[in-house]
C-alpha cells in the first residue's frame, strides 16, 4: 500500500475541500468551508479519522482554506503553502469572521494561531518529511495557487488543487505534468468549455465602450481575489484613458498581489495599472464614480453583499452590469441575471438596468482536463470539487479506459 486517502469534503460537491493523505505521513491536502450550501449554513470538513502531522494548502480561496483556523482548537501541527496564500488567508479569514461570527467555529484565538504555525514553501521547492518529498507547483489560477506533488515509495501522487491551463493577464498558465501514479483533480468544468479568452476580452471592452458612450456606468461585480487583478489589467492593456474606480476588498487582495511579485506575469506593469486606476475610499469617491461615465470594479462578486450593492441602485438608466465569474444558484448574482431581482434586508428588490455575462473562469475547461489527465497517465484518477463527478469518471471508464472514482463524503481510499 503507497497512499490511503479519506476524503473529507469536496467529494460530489464543490466546496470544503479536505482529503488527508496517508504514507509515513498523515497529511491534509486543502481545509476548506462550503459557504453557498442549501442548508443555508457553512459546511466544513467531515472529522478527520487521525490527527493530521501537517497541512497543505493549495491556495486561499475559501473553499480551500477556510476551515484552517478551526484545526487550531486543539492541534499545534503546522501548515505550509506559499507566501501570498498566507497573506491572502489573513484577510479572507478575519473578513470571514466578521461576516459570519458566531456562526463560524473559530474566533481571534484561533486565527492568530493559525498564522503563527504557517510555514512557506515555494514553488518547485521540495520538501523532505520521513519518506515523503512534497513539491508545489504553479497552478495558474491565483497568486500564489499550487499543484501539490507527493513522492512515497517510489510512487507519485499529484493533487490539482483549482488550476487553469491558459495564460490569462496576471498569470502563466499551469504546466501539465507527465506520467503520475495517482492524481487528485478538480472537475469544476469536466461538461462545459470556457469561450476562447482573446475573444472574450474583446466582447468586454465592445460591452463597456458601449455603456460609457451612452453615458451610463459599466458596473462588474468581482471577486476580489484574482478576477478584480485580472479586470484592472484587461482594461488597461485594452485602453489607458476610461475611468476606473475599484472599490471594496479587492483594493487589499492587490495590494499583496504587488506585495509578491513574482507570482504575477509582469509585476512592472500591473503597478503601473493599478497606479492608473483609482481605488475607492470612501462615500465621497462612490458619488463621483457614478456622476461620470466610469467602469466600477466592485466586491462581491455574487452580489451577496460588499460596496456593489450600494452602486446598483444609484447608477443610471444607461448602465450596465457585467458578470465576469459564477454565481452560485440562490445568490444575488444568480437570482438576478435568471430573474431580475436581488434580495436585500429581506426583500426583494427588482433590478432595471441590463445584465450580461461573460466567462473569464480561472479554472481549466474540459478540453483541458482531459488533455491533463492524458499527459498524466495515471493508475488511478480521483476526481473531486465538482457538481457531476461520477458522470465523468464513468465517461473516463468506459470511453477512455481509465481506473477513475469519484469518491463519496467520507470514503477511504486504499491505492
């Protein structure tokens, strides 16, 4: 026996990504949270079978780290990932609190614990713990996201994390790797093709020109970890000139995606882009955003809370919104581009101005995941963090021949 795997979260869901990984080792790949769960509550990682020696963390999405404090209860084990993930988990993780407070099963005591027992580990830097070497690899979705490769008994195993296959403006895209014995990998699209990006890009700027000549103010819900970088750059690669206003979260994610520039395709250049944009401060600088024709890069990106709500109802009629990431269905996002309202302070709330969506994804399509999965080879494919697994490791079985699974909550793996 090489790996035992049990698989925490993650498993026919996407969201609270958590597998602990067994060789000499007990290692946590991933603790994340489920936010957007139809209970209505955070979902976070089934208990763990044995205490972990130490985690991995792939990056700092939440789905992907925000449990990590909750393993600070209790345990004193120490948790690597590189030095933007950390940075960036210091935010999302206290803004998490924030929001959720006492709903959340941590508070300060074991947030500060958690940053103090972080470790860096840097891309293409092995790590050698007993009989185990674990390599992180650049996963070209955010600053600082990684592919984690583990070697035990002459036997590789690589597990994906969330990574994208195509150059986008901050990032190079990921590497395929060849010839693995097991690999873990995310299926987030293992049915749907992303739209060439050239071509989306340009379908963004026609869309913006268009609101900004009328008059109006092209307003982009964002995420403001890597789709806030990405638009802020899109933009000003395509034109100097437009009005930019960047508000809400996004404005500190920035600030430590310049803080790290090696993890970010032309750091030079992004610095000079964000110089030229104007990042929102306060009550005074929304008002002027919206008194001119403007585009407002806003927080969050599924609407379900951050400044863009305050712009929505105060721009006007000649403006536009613009989806450029997913929105979970029961959002703000989702409920608005399928039914034309949101819902705040309880009520539902119509929404007049036109809305649009463009698919910008951090995350390989399918074409992608197989050519992955082909250059890979592995014996075994585990697929993980999607909505329809099962379908695709059938699909993998039976017309391709691989030795796929779909692992249930819960299920170990014995490879």
């Amino acid at each position: 026996m090489d790996f035992t795997i049990d698989c925490l979260g993650a498993s026919r869901e996407v969201g609270r990504s958590a597998f602990l990984v067994r060789t000499d080792r007990n290692i946590m790949l991933d603790y994340g949270i489920k936010i957007f769960d139809d209970s209505g509550k955070v979902k976070y990682p089934l208990e763990s079978p044995q205490e972990p020696d130490f985690a991995i963390i792939s990056h700092a999405h939440l789905d992907h780290s925000g449990s990590v404090p909750t393993l600070y209860n209790k345990n004193r084990i120490r948790w690597y990932a590189t030095p933007p993930t950390c940075d960036i988990c210091e935010i999302l993780w206290k803004d998490n609190m924030k929001i959720m407070g006492d709903d959340l099963e941590y508070g300060l005591p074991e947030y500060n614990r958690a940053l103090k027992y972080w470790s860096p580990l840097l891309y293409n830097q092995t790590m050698q713990t007993g009989d185990t070497r674990i390599t992180l690899r650049d996963a070209g979705h955010i600053s600082g996201a990684a592919m984690v490769e583990m070697e035990y008994n002459d036997r590789t195993l690589l597990y994906s994390g969330d990574f994208k296959c195509d150059d986008t403006r901050m990032h190079k895209k990921a590497r395929f790797v060849d010839d693995v014995d097991v690999l873990i990998i995310e299926t987030t699209y293992a049915f749907r093709e992303h739209p060439p990006r050239k071509e989306t890009e340009m379908k963004l700027m026609e869309e913006i020109y268009d609101t900004l000549e009328k008059g109006g103010n092209a307003l982009l819900p964002c995420f403001a970890l890597g789709r806030t970088q990405e638009l802020i750059s899109l933009i000003r690669s395509n034109d100097k000139d437009i009005p930019v206003f960047v508000d809400g979260m996004g404005r500190d994610i920035t600030s430590i995606y310049l803080k790290h520039p090696t993890y970010i395709r032309d750091a030079k250049e992004f610095r000079n882009e964000v110089r030229s944009v104007e990042m929102v401060q306060g009550l005074g600088d929304r008002k002027r955003a919206v008194k001119e024709p403007s585009v407002i890069i806003s927080s969050s990106g599924m609407m379900n809370g951050g400044p863009v709500l305050s712009y929505l109802f105060n721009t006007n009629k000649d403006s536009k919104l613009i989806f450029t990431g997913y929105c979970v269905e029961g959002t703000n996002g989702w409920t608005l581009q399928n039914k034309g309202f949101i819902t705040k302070d309880e009520q539902e709330l119509s929404v007049d101005l036109p809305v649009t969506y463009l698919d910008l994804s951090a995350h390989a399509g399918r074409a992608d995941l197989m050519e992955f999965i082909r250059r890979a080879n592995p014996e075994k494919v585990i697929l993980v963090h999607g909505d329809r697994p099962d379908e695709f490791a059938k699909e993998l079985k039976e017309s391709h021949g691989y030795d796929a699974v779909a692992p249930l909550p819960g299920e170990r793996l014995e490879l």
